[in-house]
C-alpha cells in the first residue's frame, strides 16, 4: 500500500511541475488559487490535497481502487487481444466444441468476489470512520437555507451567525468568485470537530472537498458527521445537492487557526453577534424593502449581499 501511494505522490507532483506555467499565465485570481490551501486550481486533474485524516483515507481507498480496475482493466483487454489473435478463423479453423470447464468457471466466480472483498472491507470502514467522532473537542451545527448557511457553536455559549456569498462586485483582491463569503465557519486546528446538520426547507450538502467531509442536511433530521484540519489555512467547499434556483450562490469557508487564535476570535465573536438575531428561512427570500432596511454590522445585513448581486429570490 505505502508503494502504491508513494507511486502516486510522485505522478501527481509530475502533473503539477507540468500545470505550472498554465496557471501562472491565467487570469486574475489565479494567485489567490495559488495561496489558497484547500481550493480548486486550475487545469487540476485529481483530487485536492489532503489537510485531514478523513480525506487522506478517501484518497488512500482511490488509489486502491484505481490500481485494482487498472489491473483488471489491463488484463481483460490483454485476454481480448490474445484470443482475437490466436483464435481467428485462419489459425483456427475448427473451432472447439468444449462447452464448460469446472475449474475456469469456478475462477471467474471467485476471483471477483474476492476483488470485492478486498475493496469493500477498507469502504465499510471508511464509512464508519466517516461517521461520527467519540472524542470530539468542539460541537459546530450547520443549518442550510435557500440559499446560504447558519452556524451555531453550543459550546461556545450558543454564537449563530450566517455565512452569505460575496457578489462579484463586492469581491476583494485576492477573493476567489463564488467562493468568498461574508463570516466563515471558525475551528481550531488538530481538534476533532463534531458536525449537527439539518436543514429548514429542502436537502442541501455540505461539502469541503479538501477536507474529506461531506453530509446533506435533512428537514426534520438531525445528521452527525466530523472532521479534523491538520494545517491552519483557509478550505473552501460549496453544496453539492441541487437545492433550488440559487444552488450554485451556497459556498462554505472554513478556516482553519490555532487554538489560542480560536479563544480570541471566540471572545470576539460573542460580542459581534450576540445583537444579530437568528436567520430565519424566510430571511433570503426578503423582497428589497426588508433588504435594504437591515440594520449594517449585524448578520441580517447579509442577505442585501445577494440583492447587490442580483441574485434571484
């Protein structure tokens, strides 16, 4: 296992030394990319870089796999060729009439269900693994709305603020489009971080690619899942279940810092959202009357992100 995945090391960073100049000559926001720790680059082929232990396992399970149909793969069609070649009409004018053979027929059975022996076992324990942390440091509930995201901390005295999309005119140097948001979701690094998702109106999915961890969130279901970020930075991800018109303005930020940088932001936190009331579902759907009369510096000022933007409601 450890040769196939230094195998891949070594062929991804090939493809990357290659992508270079590609990347270097595209356009602006390509060094943001470039800065970004978990975010989609351009030209990239695989998938993103691991930060924590549930997307290393995710790769690991990959590559396994990707080695086995490749073997397959290599094998029926070597099979293909050399029956096509050594039983043609011409090398092979009277075909034989042998219907069965016990032993070939036993191997083609067993072989494949050991191959998917082999590949279920490491899956089902990815998925349990995946599901759900005994030692969690830090409970973070994740609420999805159409179309933007509520976070809650209950252990950190109940903070709740909501995570809006930066319209393309409000962006930033240096902000990725369709990626930035308003408040990201906070956590300290190398602490398993519990996650409670629900939603208020219909399925939606929350995904961070480079973190290995993805869980829709259900009306009327409470759904456990965890993650843990080995290296402070900034990963982004997005809903990945159509839920609506506005499916494609639902980013997620999670950033990543130290623990001591997580008291502080904590501290502050409670005081910049204790006077922002909870975001309702019907909050996004405002018409600009409501909008333009929220009140700055609050979390219900957010949904004027999306009016600026023209998003659709």
């Amino acid at each position: 296992m450890l040769r196939y995945r230094r195998l891949f090391a070594a062929m991804k960073t090939m493809m990357s030394l290659a992508g270079i100049s590609l990347v270097a000559m595209s356009m602006s926001g390509s060094s943001a990319l470039a800065q970004a720790v978990g975010a989609p680059r351009p030209w990239e082929m695989g998938m993103q870089r691991a930060y924590g232990p549930l997307k290393q396992q995710e790769i690991d399970l990959h590559d396994l796999v990707l080695v086995i149909i490749t073997v397959i793969t290599l094998f029926v069609t070597g099979l293909l060729l050399w029956v096509m070649w050594r039983y043609n009409a011409k090398r092979n004018p009277v075909p034989s009439r042998t219907a069965h053979h016990t032993l070939l027929e036993i191997a083609w059975t067993v072989i494949p269900v050991l191959i998917l022996v082999v590949m279920a076992i490491p899956s089902f324990r990815l998925v349990y693994y995946e599901d759900r942390t005994r030692d969690a440091d830090l409970t973070v509930k994740v609420t999805g709305h159409q179309w933007y995201w509520e976070y809650s901390y209950p252990d950190q005295n109940n903070i709740d603020f909501s995570s809006y999309i930066i319209p393309d005119d409000q962006l930033k140097p240096g902000q990725l489009r369709l990626l930035t948001v308003d408040n990201d979701l906070v956590v300290p690094v190398g602490k398993n971080i519990r996650v409670l998702e629900t939603s208020t109106d219909v399925i939606h999915s929350w995904f961070v690619p480079a973190l290995g961890v993805q869980r829709y969130a259900i009306p009327g279901r409470t759904i456990e899942t965890w993650f843990r970020v080995d290296t402070p930075g900034v990963f982004y991800g997005e809903c990945n279940q159509i839920c609506g018109t506005n499916h494609s303005h639902m980013p997620i930020v999670v950033r990543a810092v130290t623990p001591k940088e997580f008291d502080a932001w904590v501290t502050e936190a409670k005081t910049k959202f204790s006077d922002a009331a909870p975001a309702t579902p019907g909050t996004a759907t405002a018409d600009a009357t409501t909008l333009d009369a929220a009140t700055p510096g609050t979390t219900n000022s957010a949904p004027r992100l999306l009016a600026a933007a023209g998003v659709q409601h």
